[in-house]
C-alpha cells in the first residue's frame, strides 16, 4: 500500500481515538473494519478481537465467557441471538447494565454499503444523577437546580460530541466507499493477508483472474481462497515475502488456461524499512493474451534470426547440389557397370532429399505469415479427415471427437489442418514401427478449455515416446526414424503454434502411447462489418476487380482509384465508411503516404492498407495503419476488415 495510504489510515486511527465514546465499525459480513482504543478498553477486548477482519460473533463470545452480560444459560443461543440482530442492520438505541454495575448506552447505525457503526457511551454519572433527583428532589430543590443545570451542560457536551462523531462516520464511511469503488474497478484482483495467511482485505475481482475462485475472501486462508493448484506455485513467493523479499513472477494455471502475473509487497509495520512485517500486499492479474502475443513475437524473432543464419548456407548448399546433380546425369548416360548403376541412382536420391530438406528449412526458418479468418471448426475437422483418409494405413483407424465449439473461431485454418495432419502422419508411423500387426486406433480430441484455449489432443496406440525422444523431439532435426526422418515434423507443428500465441505439449498416456497436445487462443470470430461504402484505391485492375467482387459478396458498395490523385476527388464523398489502399500505386504517392496525408488533414473513416509487399520492406514496415497481406480470400478480408474497424 502506498505510503500516503498508511499515513490517512494511522491519522484516522489516532483521530478515532481520541473520541471519548467507545467506537466500532462492523462491514456486511460482521467483520470488524476499525475499532478504537475506547472500544478496546470499555470492554477490556483481547489485541486479536481488535485486528481488522475479526467476526462480531466471537467478539459477542468473548464477552459472554468474560461475564459481560451476567449468567447466561445458553451461551450458542445468546451468541446466535445477537448475531442475526446485527444482520438485520436497523438503527437502534439501547440501554444496559453491564456486570460491574456501570450503565451504557448503545447507538447503532446502519452504513450505506452495508455493515453499521455502533457509539458506546458509559452514562453511569448521568444515571446516578437522575437516581439522586428522584431520591431527594422534596429536600434540596436547590441542588436538584444545580444538578440539572449540570445534567443540561452535560447534555449538550455530549450532543456536541455527538455531532463530531456523525462527521467522522460520515467521513470514514465516504473514504471507505472510494477506497472500495477504486479497488473494484481496477481490472486485478488486489488484497492483503496477514501473516497466518488469512485475508484482512480484498477487492472482488479474484474470479475474474482465476475462475471459479471465490470473490467474498475477508477471512479465508490464502490455501482455501486460491485452491490447491495456485496456491502451491505462489505458496513459496509468501515466504519470501514474509521475509522481506518483494517478487514479481508468473505461472499458468492449468485448471483454466489462464497466464498470470502475481505481485508479493511485504507490509512493513508503519512503512518503516526496519519495521516488523505485518503481512503481505498482493496483486495478481490476467496476462494470458499478452503472453500468447509475446510468444508469437518470440518465435518470429527466432525465426528471423534462423533465416538469416541458414539462407546463405542453403543457398550455397543448393548450387553445390546442382553441381552434384549435374554430374550424376552425365554419369548416368556413360557406359557403366550395374553396380556403378546403382551408386549412381542411390546418389540421386541422395540429392533429392537434400533438396526436399532445405526446402523444410526454408519452411520453419524462413518468413511466415498467420492469414487469420472465420473458421467453423466441424467443417476443418471434416476437410481435415478428408485428407488425412487416404494416408491412413490398412488397419489404422481415424476417430474425431469434437466437444462443443460450434460458433466460427479466428484462426489460420490451413495452417492447423497442416499440423493436425502432420500429427496424425507422425501417429501412423509410430503405430507402425510398434510391430502390432493388428493395426491401431488415432484419436483426435478438439475442446475449448475455459474461454481461453482451444485445443487438438493426438493421441495413438502406438508405444508413446521415449525418454529422449520427450526430451528432444520438438526440437528440429531430431528423429527417431533414422535415415528416413527430417526431424522437422513436430518442429514445424511447434514452430505454427507459437506463431498463433499457442504452445505444444508431448506426453505418454495413461495406458502407453503418444499424446500431442496443441493449444491455440481461442479467438471469437467477430461479427462482419455492417456494409457500408468503400474506396478502393489499387492500380492493377485485374487485383482491383478482384477485391471489389469480393467486397460486394460481403455486401459493401464499393467506389474505385488507381492512384492517390484519383482517389483524392473521391474521399470527401457523403456517406464513405471505409478506405482500403494498396501500398503500391502509380503516381507519385504510395498508399501510406496518400492516407498518412489524409489523416493528419482529418479523415475520420476507418483506413486500412493491402500488399503484396514482405513485411521488411520499409513501405510496409512503417504503415500508418494496419496491412493485409495478399493474396487473400474472401474470408481473409472478412475477418481483416471485422478485427480492424470498430
């Protein structure tokens, strides 16, 4: 908590306590929220019944088995009796004889967020005064004058007093609905536990972090309020932080899906640096999108890195290939023996795999872009079996299940049918090298985990991965089937998933055989782009008409440029919705520049760009808006144009 924030508190403290009346504010659940010394004092309550969090019931017990109210007969009744008194939140005032004889007087008010506030005012004096009126009011008329004049001061010093209360109520109730609005709002769950691990303070917003998890936690164990599963990763941060070491980490939680950043702040008592810990600051949030965008980012950058470190080799590795090709067919055509027949054909194909190895490289090395449209996943998995059918050896069968999932999601659908079928090819030669002659079963299992993930499990009969093979086998080159493997399979399936912000898995089953597990962000697919009139700017007219019949297909009207000067007269026209350039026109202005120009003069209709164009290239790199890469399809440019204007 900031240092501000412990000074407003200590000075409250210090202002409640030095009211005379004993003061206590409950919250909606009958947790204590403030008490103070006065309160402590009148009833002589223990330092753990006046700790923030501390429930109303057992300080009711307390003063039952201390003798408060005198002898009574069932304490659970008294005790339950007196609880759902306060539930009900009725102002009240009360007047009562404590067992020591003295006399006070109760005032509870109810609070606006629930919960009340309770004044306690020792009235013994004023009681005893009135006693001695009534006993010698014949005798002493003039001292009953007196006393009443005093009882009038007195009166009127506790009015007073109990105007400034009702200012200080009103004051903390108001700093208290802030407090509390502005925890709510923030979008992450923040809360405080004491050193036992229970917690003193919390907005409600853990479900929305951690789904399923309670948003009531006043008084719960940091173990129950998590569970099992996040408590157990965040558990050994809790130590250090009981030990002074401020963290700042993150996990993914299983159960949900969910990537999550967690803060630990040591609570230093008084916020001095020396001071004894009284507890723990936490404030955890969602970041799984921001981790699927920074994996994706990753591999791109690895990529990158890989094409420049292996572009000059392939292509040097390439020429030395044509050399060897070359001289093969000459060999080939000269009079030789069978054996040397042989040699020959069997270098042949030598070469023929290195060609189809560099081009795999080329694949996972070089530059790949994600075209990302509205897929409906029954209809991928039925193209998906399509395919995969007649790759499937006698005897191996192919099962799809699919659970839910029947609303369009945004994905690269050639690119995970690609992977899938990769997948289910790397599942037949395993079933295939176990021997089993009675062939085997592939089973492929697609269901969205929460509302996070999407996931394709594979699983096969075959004998399941070995410990190396767990180990290594999403790493490139490695192969468990010697001369006749790339080792590149399960790499490139990895290689895509990070592309699209997901992550791969390998395991063995429960009962032996292989499990691939792939997850991609589950992506909604975004309602389409209510018509409205579009400019196309492009200069080749065979691309122009393209992109103009698809937009009418979606229900657009569509004006048409070729150049940044022909679409100047057209981009003032009453009614336009969308502008959609290419990068390169003729003329003497590229597509940015055109609507770079048009912005800063106060185009206010959505604007996006098209190329052809690699993403390196300057042109493209430094876009004012967002690019869609060609060529596309119908369905590309649906959900480009649904993702990009609001």
């Amino acid at each position: 908590m900031p240092r501000k924030t412990n000074d407003t508190l200590a000075l409250t403290q210090a202002g409640l306590n030095l009211i005379q009346q004993a003061l206590s504010i409950y919250d909606s659940d009958l947790k204590l929220v403030v008490g103070n010394r006065q309160f402590q004092d009148m009833f002589h309550l223990p330092d753990d019944l006046m700790t923030p969090g501390a429930p109303f019931s057992d300080t009711v017990r307390w003063l039952v088995d201390h003798g408060e109210y005198g002898e009574v007969l069932d304490p659970d009744g008294f005790v339950q009796s007196r609880v759902e008194q306060a539930l009900a939140f009725e102002a009240h005032y009360v007047e009562r004889t404590r067992a020591n004889g003295h006399i006070v007087s109760i005032e509870g008010s109810p609070l606006p967020q629930g919960g009340w506030v309770a004044v306690y005012t020792d009235i013994t004096p004023i009681k005893r005064q009135e006693a001695l009126l009534r006993a010698r009011s014949e005798d002493l008329a003039d001292q009953v004058l007196t006393h009443s004049e005093e009882l009038a001061q007195t009166n009127r010093a506790l009015a007073a007093a109990n105007a400034q209360l009702e200012e200080t109520k009103r004051q903390l109730t108001e700093m208290e609905s802030r407090t509390r609005l502005t925890a709510e709002m923030m979008p992450a769950h923040i809360a405080r536990i004491d050193t036992d691990q229970y917690y003193t303070f919390s907005n409600r917003r853990l479900g929305s972090v951690i789904p399923g998890r309670p948003s009531n936690l006043l008084g719960l164990h940091a173990s129950e309020a998590l569970g099992d599963e996040a408590y157990g990763r965040i558990s050994p941060y809790f130590q250090r932080a009981f030990a002074g070491e401020p963290s700042v980490f993150e996990f993914t939680h299983e159960g949900s899906g969910r990537r999550i950043r967690v803060a630990l702040t040591p609570d230093l008592e008084q916020g001095d640096e020396g001071g004894e810990i009284t507890g723990v600051y936490i404030l955890s949030m969602d970041v799984t999108e921001e981790a699927q965008a920074r994996a994706a980012l990753n591999q791109t950058r690895k990529r990158e890195l890989a094409a420049q470190m292996t572009n000059g080799m392939a292509h040097d590795f390439s020429n030395l290939l044509t050399i060897i090709l070359g001289l093969q067919s000459r060999l080939s055509g000269m009079e030789l023996g069978e054996d040397a027949r042989d040699l020959v054909d069997a270098t042949h194909a030598a070469v023929r795999r290195g060609g189809t190895l560099l081009d795999r490289i080329a694949s996972i090395s070089g530059h790949s872009e994600m075209r990302f449209e509205a897929t409906d996943v029954p209809d991928l998995l039925r193209g998906l079996e399509a395919l995969a059918g007649p790759t499937l050896p006698e005897g191996i069968a192919l099962d799809i299940t699919l659970e839910g999932l029947d609303e369009p999601l945004l994905m690269d659908a050639g690119s995970v049918q690609d992977a899938l079928l990769n997948l289910i090819i790397n599942a037949t030669h395993a079933i295939g090298a176990a021997g089993t002659g009675g062939g085997g079963t592939i089973w492929l299992t697609v269901r969205a985990i929460r509302e996070t993930w999407i996931e394709f499990r594979v699983t096969d009969t075959g004998p399941g991965f070995s410990p190396e093979a767990l180990e290594h086998a999403l790493d490139p080159f490695f192969t468990t089937k010697g001369g006749d493997g790339s080792g590149l399979g399960l790499a490139m399936v990895y290689d895509q998933a990070k592309l699209a912000g997901g992550q791969v898995k390998i395991m063995n089953g429960d009962c032996g055989g292989a499990v691939v597990s792939m997850r991609l962000p589950l992506r909604p697919a975004q309602t389409p782009m209510a018509p409205r009139l579009v400019l196309l700017v492009e200069d080749n007219p065979d691309i122009r008409e393209a992109v103009r019949e698809m937009l009418i297909s979606l229900g657009h009207q569509v004006v048409e440029a070729s150049s940044a000067e022909e679409a100047e007269a057209l981009v003032d026209l009453e009614g336009l919705g969308l502008v959609l350039s290419d990068i390169v026109l003729e003329g003497d202005e590229t597509g940015p520049e055109f609507l770079s120009r048009q912005l800063a003069g106060g185009l206010t209709v959505p604007a996006l760009l098209m190329t052809s164009l690699p993403p390196d290239d300057a042109r493209r790199a430094t876009a004012p808006v967002p690019v869609l890469p060609k060529p596309f399809t119908q369905a590309e440019l649906c959900a480009f144009l649904s993702q990009e204007v609001s």
